[in-house]
C-alpha cells in the first residue's frame, strides 16, 4: 500500500478513536444535531477502519510467514500460504481505495438530461431523439423513473432540444460522465450519394437539487413571461397562456416550459430547471479550479467538448476520453451505458486515488 495512504488510514484511525470518545460523552449525546453529524462520520470511519484492521492483521501475518521461507522443509508451505494472504490483501486494499475516496452528494441525486442538437441540421435533431430514447431505455434498465419536461421538436423528426428529468437514487452519479459533446458518423436517408455525413448533439447532465438544499433565487432577479403553447397540436396545444419562460438576469439562463396545462405547474418546473442550471454553472467553476481531477471526464456540455463519436456503418463507438472503442453501437444505442459508463467511472475513481495518494498528511 502507498505510504501516503497508509498515513492517511492511520491518521483516520486516530480521528475514529476520538470519535468513539466524543459520542460516548454526555454533552454530545444531549445535543441531537452534533451526535447525529458525529454519528455519520463515525459510521463512515468504520466501515475503513474494519477493512484497515483486517488489512493489518494479514500484513503481520505475512511478515511472519516470510520468516519461514528461511526453511527448507517449510520453504513451500510458506509460499502457497503468501500466496493466498497476498491475494485477500489486494483485495482488501481495493476495498479501502474505494472507501477513502471523497464522496459527491450530488452522485445519490435525481438528474436532469438536456440534450440539443447543434451542428448538422434535420440530422442533429434526430439524432438528438435516439439519444433520448437511448436514456430513456438506460433509465428503464436501472428501474429510474423519467419525465419530458420540455421538448421542442423538429420538422423532420427528432428533437431541436428535449429536457429528460431522470428520477431515482444514483441517476446522477451513473450519468454524470455523459455531459459534453455526441458526434454522429452515418449516411442520412436524405443522401442520395451515399456519403457519411457528420453531425453532433450536446449533453448536459445536472443534478435535481432537493428543495432543502436549494439556493433561493432572487424573485427581482427574474423575469417571468406567458404564452401560448405550441406544438404538434393535440394535448400540446391549448388555448390559455399556461405556458412560461423565465430569465434569469444575472446569468443570462432562460428556460421555457410547456408541457403542463397549468401555468403553475409549468413555472415550477421551469424554476426547478433553472435552479439545476444555476447549479451546474457553480460545480462547472469548482471543477475547473480543481486541478487535482482531469476535467476532461466531467464534462461541461458545452459545444466545444467532444465525449463519443457513434460511427454507424462500423457499428462502433469511440469514447474519446479513455480512448475507448467498441462495436456495440446497436446495444448501445437500446440503453445498454454500463458498457460505456463503467470504463469512464473506474478511470474517474483511479484520478481521485492517485491525486489522494499525492496529498499530504
């Protein structure tokens, strides 16, 4: 194990014992709130410190079976019993790793997916629909819960932009990895010559911020409008103004919504979405502050990032940030991430080590 690590673990076991002390105090036991904010903390440590203990025991043990490899006669003994203790130690030592890293609350968290065509015209746009039916399917897989909250369709099919509200505990940490930049290689029905053409989709994924935990926006700071919604007719139309768009003047962020008959239902969903969005903008400047973690994994969803390139005639798709390449493109593209999700968030978990590891104590 890292000697840096190996530190840290000791000085948490330190701050484990003085917990112990603390919460068995009657001072901290009468103040609820304190024993409770203690109390997290200590369950955290434990769950560390049972596996650093274990992790010590099968050190000490291996130092003194080394001893025995000194003896002919017990010489191979020794090397099978090192053998098996070794292997429960990095094992152990895997377990640890996860454990130590720092936890994102946001990661438990419900999640909005906003996804925009850009470049690419009628091509974008549906391509924009596959990949909301793409997170659609994904979140079906994982037994999520999702909702439109705002679409605004294109002519020839697909989507100009369409807001998927993701519900269900750890959709935000699962889906994190997919903000930034789609591209799209294939031949587009319209093309008479067979040429593959190039077309690209944004990605922003943020997180639903609990009511308790939101920043309150200042009603002075926005500016409210109604209209009339419009669509493709049907239950899209109607003929109140129940529709909103809301400006939020300090940052310039607007957001329509439309999708409710009720003018109230609609400006809460709008304002939910800003809240998101206000969000974002803040852990996108924390993320670029902190050099510690290659930013390039989290996107921003902004144009200029490039996550994946879907190359439909190959079947492939390549994730650009891991240098990743597989030809699943079809499964993908019926929900089947964790192909793509798992790779990206074990290269995420292997950063946050190695710049724990350089910390020091």
């Amino acid at each position: 194990m890292n000697n840096s690590i190996l530190n840290k673990l000791k000085s948490l076991r330190d701050r484990y014992q003085e917990l112990e002390y603390m919460l068995a105090q009657q001072d901290t036991i009468t103040n609820r709130e304190y024993f409770k904010t203690l109390s997290k903390e200590y369950l955290k440590l434990s769950k560390i410190m049972k596996n650093f203990i274990q992790w010590e025991e099968l050190h000490h043990d291996i130092q003194n079976i080394k001893i025995l490899l000194n003896d002919i006669e017990m010489q191979e003994i020794a090397k099978e019993e090192l053998y098996v203790l070794h292997q429960k130690k990095n094992i152990l030592e895997k377990k640890i790793n996860i454990l130590l890293l720092p936890e994102n609350p946001n990661d438990q968290h419900s999640c909005f997916v906003e996804i925009r065509s850009a470049t690419g015209g009628d091509e974008s746009a549906i391509f924009a629909g596959e990949l909301f039916r793409m997170y659609s399917r994904y979140a079906e897989l994982c037994g999520w819960k999702s909702e439109i909250i705002y679409t605004s369709e294109s002519e020839k099919g697909g989507f100009k932009e369409i807001i998927l509200k993701i519900k269900g505990k750890g959709a935000c940490g699962r889906l994190k990895f997919e903000s930034g930049g789609h591209r799209v290689q294939r031949v587009p029905e319209t093309e008479s010559q067979g040429r593959i053409h190039t077309s690209t989709c944004t990605v922003a994924v943020m997180p639903v911020i609990p009511q308790a935990e939101k920043a309150e926006i200042n009603s002075s700071d926005l500016k409210i409008d109604t209209f009339r919604s419009s669509g493709a007719g049907g239950q899209h139309v109607n003929t109140t103004d129940s529709a909103i768009r809301i400006t939020h003047l300090p940052t310039g962020q607007v957001v329509e919504c439309q999708d409710e008959r009720s003018q109230h239902k609609n400006k809460a969903k709008a304002l939910s979405i800003l809240s998101a969005r206000i969000y974002a903008a803040q852990l996108e400047k924390i993320h670029q502050e902190n050099s510690s973690i290659r930013k390039v994994l989290l996107g921003s969803g902004s144009r200029s990032d490039r996550n994946r390139t879907y190359n439909f005639p190959q079947n492939r798709i390549t994730d650009h940030r891991i240098n990743l390449t597989i030809y699943k493109l079809d499964e993908v593209l019926q929900g089947k991430l964790d192909v793509l999700i798992d790779p990206i968030s074990q290269e995420y978990q292997a950063d946050l080590l190695s710049s724990l590891s350089q910390e020091k104590i």
